[in-house]
C-alpha cells in the first residue's frame, strides 16, 4: 500500500474514538498532490468534514477561501493545494465541545505526509496547533499571528476561520486591514504556478 492508503486506513484513534459523546469511527480526511505548491495546515476536522469526507465543508471553510481570495474550484484543486491537518480525524466532543486533535496522529504520520508534498511554496499555519509545529518558538495564537511578517515568505500564521473566532478579529482589526491583503497575494502568487509531476 502507499502512505496515503496507510493514512486512510488508520485506526490508531479507534477506541478513543468510539469513547466519545459522538461513538464514531475513524475517518482520516486530507488531500492534495505531489504537485501542490500551497499547504494548509490545520488542526484537525469537525463534524461535518467527518461526515462529507472533505475539508472544510463548513463554516470555517467559508470563511478560510473568503480570507485566501480562492473560490471552491480553486481551493480543492489538489494539484495546486494540500490540505494536512495536524490530526486527520474529527477527534469528537466531550461536553458538547470538540476535543483536541489526539498527539498521536502528528507524531505517526506528520513529518512522513509532509513528503508527499514536495513542492510546498508557502504553509498557511492554522490555529496554535499547526503553528507550535510549523513556526518553532511560536508562543500563543494572538501573538504569533502577531508577527506574521517574521514568517514570510514561506510561514503565515492564521487564527482558526471558527465562528466562535468572530470576537477574536474584532479585537485585532490589523489581522484584516494589515494581513489579510498580504495573505491573499501571496496566495495568488503561489497558486499562479503548478510545478510538473
């Protein structure tokens, strides 16, 4: 089998899984080509990715290709974008609230799916989970996020595009006055380019 089928056929989290307020099962989600020269790393898929088998087929995602300047086509295309967030399983709730992405995923499968990618121009780091990976020293989001001009041009650190964010860029109106133009260029630099296979 290849990685991606080894990936997809994981059930490290099974048990784990099945204890949540949710009981369900191990459904890894993640995309992307060995041409793809954009990665988004996030933090792990919700409920309804669990259940639609593609990332960010929610709200946040909405709110993520708002914030990237890409339409759906643009974002799913998987020759020009890799999706790999740090846990590739919805982790499910506990009192109602998600539970964080279980560290054994990362530590199993990160840096071996990392190189699928080989041609990776910029990594959006997304949420404190991908930027305690991706950023080294990175120290809360706020802050991080903060310094985002220390990243370029590879690294922009992104506050989760979650709703329950909406607090969050209303107290930090720099992140869409300042970031956010800055984000959607560099995008539209890296996705203006496929590298062959």
């Amino acid at each position: 089998m290849s990685l991606p089928d080894d990936i997809r056929a994981c059930r490290l989290c099974a048990d784990r899984f099945a204890a949540t307020e949710t009981g369900h099962a191990p459904r890894p989600v993640f995309r992307g080509l060995r041409t793809a020269r954009l990665l988004i790393a996030g933090q792990a898929p919700g409920a309804r990715v669990h259940e639609s088998g593609l990332p960010f087929t929610d709200p946040s995602g909405d709110r993520l290709r708002d914030w990237l300047g890409l339409d759906e086509a643009a974002f799913y295309d998987e020759r020009r974008v890799a999706i790999l967030p740090m846990a590739f399983c919805f982790p499910g709730y506990r009192a109602g609230a998600d539970l964080p992405p279980p560290p054994i995923c990362a530590r199993t499968w990160r840096q071996p799916a990392l190189g699928l990618y080989p041609n990776i121009a910029l990594t959006l780091a997304v949420g404190g989970y991908a930027q305690a990976y991706h950023i080294p020293g990175a120290k809360g989001v706020t802050e991080t996020v903060r310094r985002w001009r220390d990243y370029l041009p590879q690294v922009i650190p992104l506050p989760h595009p979650s709703w329950r964010n909406t607090g969050w860029l209303k107290k930090n109106p720099w992140f869409e006055a300042e970031l956010l133009p800055v984000l959607r260029a560099r995008v539209a630099e890296v996705m203006a380019h496929v590298d062959p296979d």
